[in-house]
C-alpha cells in the first residue's frame, strides 16, 4: 500500500464515495453487509420509496463496483461485493495517514515555537 494517495488512486475512489454519500444507498449497504443476498423486495421494507427507487440506487452501487446482482429464479439477488468496501476502507487509511502526519508536523512546530 502507498503511503500517500495518487490523484489516480482518489479519481478511482470517487464513485465509492459518491455512491455512499447518499443516505438511501449507505442504508441498501448496511442491509447487505449483514451477508445475505437480498431481493429488491426485501431491501425495500421499510423504505419511503419505490422498487423502482431501490433499483436505480442499487445500479449506483453495482457501478462503482460495490454490490452485484445474481439471477436467481424470479427474482434478483444482490449482494455486497467486500472487494469495493475493501478498497474504501484502503482510501480512508492513506487519507488518515495523511492527515494523522499533517497534524504530526503541527505539533511539532507548535511545540519547537514555544521553547
């Protein structure tokens, strides 16, 4: 893993994020993680909107590669793919670094400018 984040590695990060910046789709997340496949019917209890709403949302996380669906019967099943929560995961850590460095360096300066 790289110490530091490429623009690459963020320009690739962005969908992820931007797929989980909406309530709707953390939420059709988090039903997922639990680790079962789920139909639309089923990820839609509960839900103040539509199948047809979930559908498109799951579409959103099926395209920056966090969830995928399978064909099973009738129905479709969706499924978390751990690879895509995986490589978020991996961000967070190169921005946290980063950031945990930078706060670092504060310090030390504030605490060379007192003595």
């Amino acid at each position: 893993m790289l110490n530091t984040a490429s623009n690459a590695q963020l320009r690739q990060a962005a969908p992820v994020f931007a797929a989980l910046g909406d309530d709707v789709r953390l939420l059709l997340v988090a039903r997922l993680s639990r680790g079962e496949p789920l139909s639309i019917s089923r990820l839609s209890e509960g839900l103040p909107i539509t199948r047809q709403a979930v559908t498109k949302h799951l579409l959103v996380l099926s395209g920056a590669g966090l969830v995928a669906s399978e064909r099973r019967g009738r129905e479709q099943q969706w499924a978390l793919k751990p690879d895509g929560i995986r490589d978020a995961e991996r961000y967070l850590a190169i921005i946290s670094k980063q950031w945990g460095d930078a706060l670092g360096r504060l310090k030390a300066f504030v605490e060379s400018e007192k003595g």
